[in-house]
C-alpha cells in the first residue's frame, strides 16, 4: 500500500490541484454560456475565471495541423502560470484582436 500512495504522491506532486478546469463531455459540443462566469466567480474561493475555445483547422495539407486558442490571454496566463510567455509578448497579444500582428 505505501508504493500505491508514493506513486499516487509522486503524480500529484507536479499538478495544479489548485486549478479545476471544467471541459465538455462531448468534443465539440456546447461549452458552458459565458453569461454563467459572473456566476462562478462568486462561488466561494474560486478567484479568477475565464472562457477558452480550442479549434483545430488544417495549412495547405491536411497533414499541417493547427490549434488555436480563443480566450482572454491576460487572464488565461494569469491562470496558466505553467505556460511561460513575456510580459512584452502578452501585453502584444493582448493589443492585437486577431492574435495575430
């Protein structure tokens, strides 16, 4: 029993418990309203909330795959803090409505 917990602590210890993200149950299916965020934001200890979609396309060949994400980058990375992007590079993002410049 003491290997299955050392391997139960091991695995948590590099995750963000501290951070539950809510997904879909279906892929591709409808997320969660945006109208419900002001909501969750006042369920007691959640201190930051926002939205995200990921979608997928293809460039030129259906071998060139490519994600994108549509969310608030300020507050996503403020979220995020395991992805690592300057202040420079998101305060960019952040001033260019398309993503990109």
């Amino acid at each position: 029993m003491e290997g299955l917990n050392a391997g139960f602590a091991k695995a948590l210890a590099g995750e963000n418990v501290n951070l539950p993200i809510t997904d879909l149950r279906v892929p591709g299916g409808e997320g969660i309203p945006v109208a419900a965020l002001a909501q969750i934001a006042k369920v007691p200890n959640v201190t930051r909330v926002t939205e995200q979609a990921l979608f997928m396309g293809t460039y030129q060949e259906p071998k060139n795959v490519v994600g994108a994400l549509a969310t608030d980058p300020v507050k996503w990375f403020a979220m995020r803090p395991e992805f690592a992007i300057s202040r420079q590079a998101l305060e960019a993002l952040a001033s260019t409505p398309t993503g990109w410049s």
